[in-house]
C-alpha cells in the first residue's frame, strides 16, 4: 500500500517480477478488495496470496507514531511475516522512516551487528558500485563502520558474484593521515590481515562514480549527501541536455540521430534500475523500494530481495560476522 | 610557483587577468630567472614586481613540514606580501594543505571567526551557488557553521552582487529534526529573527545543482564529499556522453550537428570557470587555484580574488561579523 502511485504500481511490478522469475511466489499485505480490484489485469497473480489489513502507515507519517500507532498496518503485518518465518523477504515501497523502525523493532538486528544499514547499488563507468550507509544512521563509531563494510562486503557478493569485492572507505582524501578519529580507526580495524575484507583504503567522492570500488563505505550523513549530490548533479547534467537538443531545428534533427546511441547512457542512469535499496543487518531481509519507483522499479527491488533469498544472503552474513567477530576478538584478546 | 604546469600556466593566467582587468598590478614570487624567461610572450606583464626566492613548497610535501621548512617559499612569501599590507590578495596554485596551514599562521583568523573556511563556487540550473566549508575543516561545532553561514553570505554578496543570498544548511532531509544535534543547533541560530541572514533551512545533496539556495553551508568533511562527488558524476555522465557520441557514424554526424547547441552545456560544466576557491575568515584574501587549472583557470581565480578586493570584502566581512556578535552576544545576555 506504499508509495506514490500504490497499490497500482505496486501490483504492476509484482506482477513483472513474477513473470521474470516465477519462483518468486509473492504475499500481497493491504486493503484486500482494493487489491482483489488491480488484479484482474495480471494473470500472473492470478492464485497471489492476500493478507488482509485496511490499515496503512501514511507517507508523511512520523516514524515513532507510526510505530506506536501502526501495530496492523500492512507494512508491518508484512515485517512479521518475515518475523514468523511465513515470508523469506519484504519488500516496501512506503514511509522508509517508518520501515525503518518497525523492521528493527520486530526483526532486531544480528547477533555481531549493532545498527543496520541502508544499503543500494549506483551505476559507475565500469558497472555497480555498492554503496552504504545511506542514511540510516547519522552518527557512527568506527565499530559500526567496520560493521558496514562486512554487510557491504556479503551483499556485493551475494547480489553480484564478484567474489572479492574491494572495499573503500569514504573520506576527503585517500592519505592515511586524512579525516577524523573514527574513520581512521575503522580504516586501521579493516587493514588488518586477519580481517578477511578486500579493503583497499580511503576513496573520495569522485571515486563513487569512477568505479574504484565495489562497496563504498561511510556514516549515513556523509553517505547520503554523496547519493542525493550523484542523483542531483545526474539531474542536473541532463535536464541541460535536453534544454540543449531542444535549442534549435538542427539540435532537434541531432538529437534524433543520436538518440539510438544515447541509449546506452540513458539506460545507465535509469534510477529505475537501481531501485531497491537494502536494510542489512536484521533478522531478516527488508527491502525498500523508492516511493516515485514505476513497475520497473517495484520489480527490480524485488528481485534484489530475490536475489538475496536464492543466494542464502542471510546465513553468508552470518557466517561472515562471525568469522570477523572472532578475529577482532582474537587479536583483543591478545 | 605551485600547480601541475607551474610557472608557465600561472604567468599566462596573470597575463590574461591582466588584460581583462588593467588595474590588477600582481607581483610574481619565485624564481626570477625562471619566470623572466616566460615574461618575453607576455607583453601585458613586461613592468611585472617579482620577489626572488629560490625556494618553493612541493605539490606532495606534509602541510606541517612545508610549515616548518619552508619559511623563504614562495608561497610564504606571497602570503607575507600579503600580511605586510603589500598585497591585497594572493592567489596560489601549490600544495592546498600548505596554503591553508601557512595562510593561516601568518594570516591569523579575523575577531570572531574560531576557523577558516574554503569556499567555491558550483554550476546549478539557474546559475551560481557558493559553497562551504569545502574540507579546511572536518569537525565543526555549531558556531563554526553559523561563522561559516556569515562568511558565505558576506562572499556571494560582495563576488555576484545579490544583495540578500538565500542560504541553507546541508542535512539529510529538510524536517527540522533531521540531522545531528550540531546541524539543528546552528540552525536554530540562523533561524533567529536578530541574525540578519537570509537563511531558509536545511537543504540536501540534490539542492546544490538544482539551486535552491545561493549559499550552502556544510562541515568540511561533508562539503568536500558534496565537492568531489559532483565533479565525479559530472565527468562520468560526460564520458558516457562522449562515448555515445562516437559509437557510430550516425552518433559521430549527430554529434557535429549538435555541437553548437552543446556549447552551453561544456560551458556550466567547464570547470575552469569556477575556479578559485577562497579560504574565508583570514586577515587577508586568501585564493586557491585548482594545481590543474589551464590560464583561463588561473585567470579567473585571480578575477575572484579581484572582485573581492574592489568590492571591500574584508571591511564587509569584518561589519557582518560583528553586528552577527552583537546580536548572538545581546541574546545571551539576556
């Protein structure tokens, strides 16, 4: 029932997930006759399940109220579906603030992980980059840092296959000596050669888009500043563009004869292909779709949770958190 | 004598900010013998002041040992100039952490400024914004960001001409309770009717391109992640642009036909003409050229730097600061 255009484009992009990948076997948690409504138009979804609930967390909700007062919302009816074993995953295309504090309430986070993180995928000039956290947490420590890099770590290669992901922390500038205690204390925790990370050490933020690493690694303030500035310079650059190509009869007939080779670039800034940003470090998988996201969007949020399932994300960070947990006790304890 | 083509590139800079503006008068610190070499192609620097020092501080030296051992550089001579009242303004293209640390030293901060801070300016939709602080300080405090928001406010009205700059705090939303405890409480300053400053709230990392304010203020450690990453999303899109534009003869004939159009675009986008990045709340006019900026680029800090010497900036920087301690002074007081 989330977003701006649900449950519509909700149901439209379960739908395509659906027709992708038919294993996917989806729960749809809202308004029943609402739903029951949409459906007719997917065959697909023809036998769907339907948990049945007429509440919902409002988009401008506060949080802590939507907390307190949303206990038989569908969104967090759906989070205890994955509470109780009943759903592999959740995916939300509603109030993020609000999933946010539900899913931790009811999932908790891992044994080995103090907070979670907000993670998601941003396109580079050689292909994805990992980036976390996006803003879940404003102030963190270097354990939570450290902590981000093994999600960020497992994710990538869950989600992706590469099977050594580097590892860069975000920082204004890549000499050791550079930014505050904390980052340079998780920089020393990561370097170390029994931390089983491929780090490789501070990047800047030009570094995000230039593909220097699989996974960036920052404080969720820093993190989304880096993300919102990307979308908006993104924006930015291409409305110039099309001012541009709409400037003149001849930029017009370019445009036209360009415009099959544009496709590429297009396509590589398609925020809809990106969508679906992860919540790592629960008790379980939590996946938040963008509230703008179209069909398109809604399905590839699903298929990062998808994803996730099918490559056992949750007990490969498990055991990754705990491989590193011994190590970090280990030399403590020396 | 600093930066990647140093002294060639930064002689032809002079040379044309001088014939752009003949009431410029530089003087060149460095080796004379190496400079008069490069004097004869520039007709408009033939009567050029140079300060003789062999001496200079290297582009990869520690800012503490360029500090310690680097006394007759030439930048430290420079900034003397500066500091002796011989020069209005210097303008350095060297080692950016030498420059803050040596400036800073001879320079000292103005009454009621704790820290200096480096600010731009950044292309957005409707034109210019200024942004700071760009990395010359990784922690700051509330009342860092507040002295920051004056000195901001002081340089876009003294370099563009707008008489009341929009100004606003970079956070991770716009809600009033987003942020840190730091960010709300320099807000809650900047929002009091008494300061005479055109704040108008937080604002996010899509703000700065979309320009929504004239003036963002941040702490270096963010601004310098906001810098970066927007140079690195407007490179990868012009690559990707570029790559487009050559993947076919179709694309190669659209790109001729467009070129003109284009024009607008490469000129926002062209970094040269927002070089010169000020270090703001010295006792002196303190600008730094990027180390890789072209003439044009060298010229064009210099013009910044004029700018602020023919419109008085430290005599207005100076009034705002102190009608901004009277006011913060006069409240807790009461």
């Amino acid at each position: 029932m989330g977003g701006d255009k649900a449950p519509d484009v909700v149901i439209e992009g379960t739908a395509l997930a659906v027709s992708r990948n038919p294993s996917i076997v989806p729960t749809l948690v809202g308004d029943e006759p609402v739903l029951r409504a949409l459906l007719g138009r997917h065959p697909s979804l023809k036998d769907v399940d339907i948990l049945h609930t007429p509440d919902q967390v409002a988009a401008e909700e506060v949080p802590s109220v939507a907390l307190r007062t949303g206990k038989n919302s569908s969104m967090n009816l759906a989070i205890s579906l994955v509470k109780e074993g009943k759903a592999d995953a959740i995916v939300s295309a509603g109030n993020s603030g609000a999933l946010l504090i539900m899913a931790l309430m009811a999932l908790r986070t891992m044994e080995g992980i103090d907070r979670p993180a907000l993670a998601a995928y941003m396109p580079t000039i050689h292909g994805l980059c990992c980036m976390l956290d996006l803003g879940a947490n404003i102030d963190c420590s270097a354990e939570h840092l450290v902590q981000f890099a093994i999600m960020g770590d497992a994710f990538c290669r869950v989600t992706t296959g590469v099977s050594t992901p580097s590892l860069g922390l975000l920082n204004v500038g890549e000499e050791e000596q550079k930014g505050n205690a904390t980052i340079r204390q998780a920089a020393t925790v990561l370097s170390r050669p029994d931390v089983e990370l491929n780090y490789i050490g501070f990047v800047e933020g030009n570094d995000i888009t230039s593909g220097e690493v699989d996974v960036v690694v920052s404080d969720g303030f820093s993190g989304n500043i880096a993300l919102k500035t990307t979308e908006g310079t993104a924006q930015f650059i291409t409305t110039l563009l099309r001012k541009s190509f709409k400037s003149s009869a001849m930029a017009r007939l370019a445009y036209l004869l360009a415009r099959p080779s544009l496709k590429g670039l297009r396509k590589k800034l398609d925020p809809q292909l990106y969508n679906g940003a992860v919540l790592l470090g629960l008790n379980g998988i939590v996946v938040k779709s963008h509230g703008g996201a179209n069909a398109r969007g809604v399905a590839n949020a699903i298929e990062v949770a998808t994803r996730m399932i099918e490559n056992d994300f949750m007990d490969d960070l498990k055991q990754s958190v705990e491989r590193s947990m011994l190590a970090l006790d280990a030399s403590s304890a020396q």
